[in-house]
C-alpha cells in the first residue's frame, strides 16, 4: 500500500475517533442537561424505579408503570405499588445492564447507558464498514450515522429500551455477512431479550439472510421461527400471567383501527389482518402525508439510497409494515424512539448497497449531493428541537415568543430540588411530571394529578403521604402549548379540591413549588401563597 494511502487511512481513523468521542460527550452532556434542567419527564422516571425496585429485590415492579396498566387508563382501578411492568413489556436486557449501573450512579445510570449503547452501535458499524468499504465512504456512513435525526432524536430523549436496537441489530448482520451461526444466536437472542417486539426486528433481518445470503439461508429461516416462537410465547402465554395490559390496552391503542372491537393478544390481531385486508391496507397508506415522509426522511443523511436498496427494505421490511399500521402521529415520527428499530437496516443495508456500486465514488457531483444530505438532515433534527432536549439555546417558538434561558431552567431546578428535600426519601409521593425522575427511586411514586391514591401489598386502599407540584413550571409554555396550559389548569383544580376537602394541608408554598402533606392544616399565609401561586394575570 502506498504511504499516501496509509496516511489517509489513518487520518480518517482519526476522524472516526475524535466524533465518535463527540456525539458520546455532547450526548451525554445532554443527558445529563436534561436531567438538571426539569426536561426529563415521565418514561424516565418509570425506568428509573422500575430499575431501583429490581436493585431491591422486586423485579420487574413500578408503580408509576401501574398508572398505564389497563387496570388504572381501562377500569379506572387506582394504581398498585407491586404491579409489574412486565405485563407490558418484557424488558429483561434493561434490567440486566441497567440495573448495576443505578445502583452506582442513580438516577445518572439510565442517560450514561443509553448513549454508550447508541455510541459503541457506532464503533460496530464503523468495523463493519471498513472491511467492505474504502475508508473514506465507511467514514461518510460513520459521520451520517451520528448526524442523522433517526440516531439523535432517539439519544436525547428520555430513557427507552428501544437504544439497544443499532448496537444489536448491527452485531447480527455482521455475523450474518460472516456465517457465524453462534453469534448470530447469541446476538439475536440477546435482541429478543429487549422487549417482546424485538422480534419483528429479528425476523426481518432472519428475511433478509435468507433471501440476500444464500450462505446463510438457513440461518436466516433459523432466527425467523425463533423470533416468531418468542413472540408467541412471550406475549400470548408469558405476559397475560402477569397482566392483560397488552391485549387490553397497548394493541388496542395502537391497532383498535384494525382491530373494531375484537378483543385479544396478538394471535387475534393477526388473525383479524389476515381476514380483513381492505384495514389494513388503508392504514398502511393513511395518513398519505405522513407516510411519505416518514418513508423519506430517514433516507436523507444516505442519500436517499435506502429507498433503492433492497438490502435496507428487506431488513426493515416487517417493523416497517408494522409502524404503518400504528394509528398515531408519534409512530410516524422520524426522530421518536420507535425509529430505532430501523436504524440497523437503514445503514447497514445502505453499506452493502455501496459495497455493490463502489464506482459511484467516482463521480463527485455525488458525494458533494451526499454531503449537502447529511448537513439538511442534520439542520432539519437541531431546528425540529426533538423532545426540546436543545431549549436551551433554540426558542420553543417566535411568535409567540417562547423561550426559558438556561439560567432560568436552572434556577426553577434548584427551586425544585430545594422543595424536594422537605419530603423524607422513603415517603409515599404523588408528583407533577418534571419533577417525577428526581423522586422515582422509592417504594411509591405516582403522578399528579392524575393519582394520588395507590392499592398496597396487602389489597388496601390508600392515599399518598405528600403531594408536590410545580404550577410555576408551565406559565411560560402556556401562551404556545396546548398540552401544558391543560395541565396547568388540570393541577389548578384539583390542588384546590384537594386543599379544600381538609385531607391534605399546604405544607410549603414558595417560588412556585406547592407541597401538601396529609393530614396536616394549612396556615392563613400557605391559603394566600396557594391563590397567588394558582392565580396567572
């Protein structure tokens, strides 16, 4: 090899390093921003103690995972302290990785896993890019990986199990492209271990094998029964004996378009698909727009290669019939968590296409159209600010003018967390939502106002020590968001009911931050501070 190669060779390695080193740290600075800064909301609070209750003993158990049980959302049962989240999704691989890394570094451990997964993802695909690729178009992947809306959106949003689908996915399509069934095993078996759906993943890329690697053909129809067999048994037989949240609420969310009434887990969901075909194929069109761009914008930071390649459609080829089948916008988001199932064939089947037509690095009209791809899809994920992870700097809106300076989303934390500290660790807590992952790590934690009464261990009702909230929190997103001036009022009336009926008295009442404890009255001064609190001009 001539010296100018090697140099350029480890001039790219370089490269692929110092951003690799990058995405992990900016991500993580992130993270952990969010975490400071109030953003961090729900999910990562039910993972946080659902991972804290595992490091005690009790798998799999989370209270403010009840609260979306169909129990709780369906028949209006009040939300169990021992219920556990396996009746909705079978997350063993989280609880094995996630749960040692909470007992070390606490509520921390979730955004320091999330993106090292999604980063050493990155390292997998780099590997397998240079053993079939000239360095610089495995670079060109590397950059489209980190920079791409499909990986970012997902990163920087609150902790899903969904982050270990890149890493995973990528490992077994490697083993694939090598034949090394053993791996191929372990790797997808680890995969099904993520949650129940996983196996549409896995058998996508079992489809893939077969049909594109005839060395592997075998293999591949291997892994397709395995993941269909898990599938099967995890949520037709396995997780109806812990609770019927699947069947009864999270398929009938998603599919109760397709599904009209017909009760049942996924066997009936399939077999309802195979009897009324005109359902399904207009929810795989409908809405027309949103299809047509969900199916683009991912293809953008590779040039749109994805749309012509028929590795990248054979890999993505059941999750994708799936997520257009979903009802809701949020499936069809391109920067939502759900993508990460396509991230996987979206790159790697784009490597092996490249691998195919390596002459086109020839033409530089092409790589300068790939470069501008990866900046427009790059702008269009910082701009679309996913999941306001990037408020700090970029305003929720202009007109209305809506923006919380950096200094001021520290502050309202550090009025928080000064609250916070009022109520004993271990007490039973109703919460408002940006204040939940700073208090999930104990027996009992709920959302307000949605619950504030809880079913104990031994079946009796009960109502929660300590109540907080955070009104002052939504005043500034109020004049824009929907969503928040109804929690805002929705906190508004049932604080005063709660005040009023005497079970519950103001605790503490300052800068914004409301406590009530139970069983306790409140001072003339906390009634004047609640009005004024409640009160917007």
């Amino acid at each position: 090899m001539k010296k100018s190669n090697i140099t350029k060779d480890l001039s790219y390695k370089k490269k692929f390093i110092w951003i690799t080193i990058g995405f992990f740290c900016l991500g993580l600075m992130i993270q952990l921003w969010r975490q400071e800064s109030l953003s961090s909301t729900y999910d990562q609070a039910l993972f946080l103690q659902e991972l804290w209750a595992t490091s005690k003993g009790r798998i799999f158990e989370s209270s403010l995972s009840s609260e979306l049980s169909a129990a709780v959302k369906i028949y209006g049962e009040f939300p169990r302290i021992d219920y556990l989240h396996i009746g909705q999704h079978a997350n063993f691989l989280t609880l094995i990785a996630g749960t040692p890394l909470v007992i070390i570094f606490g509520r921390f451990g979730l955004p320091i896993l999330q993106i090292s997964v999604i980063t050493i993802a990155g390292i997998v695909l780099w590997r397998m890019s240079i053993e079939r690729l000239p360095k610089s178009t495995a670079f060109k992947i590397i950059v489209a990986y980190y920079l791409s809306g499909t990986v970012i959106g997902p990163a920087v949003e609150n902790f899903h199990d969904f982050c270990w689908f890149p890493l995973l996915g990528f490992l077994i399509i490697n083993n694939f492209l090598k034949h090394s069934w053993k791996k191929v095993f372990l790797f997808s078996f680890l995969l099904l271990l993520v949650r129940e759906d996983a196996g549409l993943c896995v058998f996508s890329l079992g489809l893939w094998a077969s049909i594109r690697q005839p060395q592997s053909k075998m293999l591949g129809i291997y892994i397709m029964t395995l993941s269909f067999i898990y599938m099967t048994l995890i949520t037709g037989f396995i997780q109806p004996l812990f609770d019927a949240s699947l069947a009864d609420r999270v398929l009938e969310e998603k599919f109760s378009h397709i599904l009209q009434g017909s009760k049942g887990g996924t066997l009936n969901l399939l077999w309802t698909m195979l009897n009324h075909p005109g359902r399904v194929i207009h929810a795989l069109v409908s809405p027309p727009g949103g299809t047509l761009t969900f199916l683009i914008t991912p293809s953008i930071p590779l040039a749109l290669i994805p749309l012509i390649s028929i590795d990248v459609g054979l890999m993505i080829a059941i999750p994708l019939f799936v997520t257009l089948l979903y009802q809701g916008m949020s499936a069809l988001s391109v920067t939502y968590r759900y993508i990460m199932v396509f991230v996987p064939g979206l790159f790697a089947g784009t490597m092996l296409w490249w691998e195919s037509n390596i002459q086109l690095l020839n033409k530089k009209w092409f790589l300068h159209f790939w470069t501008g791809c990866i900046t427009l899809g790059f702008i269009i994920t910082i701009v679309s600010n996913p999941y306001r992870s990037f408020s700090a700097l970029i305003p929720d809106s202009f007109s209305p003018w809506v923006h919380v300076p950096p200094n001021e989303m520290l502050k309202r934390a550090v009025i928080a967390k000064r609250a916070i500290n009022i109520i004993p660790k271990n007490a039973s807590i109703s919460a408002d939502t940006p204040l939940l992952p700073l208090l999930a790590q104990r027996e009992v934690a709920l959302r307000f106002p949605e619950n504030y009464n809880f079913i104990d261990r031994k079946g009796r009702t009960k109502s929660v020590d300590w109540i907080i909230t955070f009104p002052d929190y939504y005043k500034p997103f109020m004049p824009l968001f929907k969503m928040e001036t109804s929690r805002w009022k929705s906190l508004k009336s049932n604080l005063k009911t709660i005040v009023n009926s005497k079970e519950y008295g103001i605790k503490y009442c300052s800068e914004g931050v409301i406590i009530l404890q139970k069983q306790i009255t409140s001072s003339p001064a906390s009634l004047t501070c609640l009005k004024e609190t409640l009160d917007v001009q």
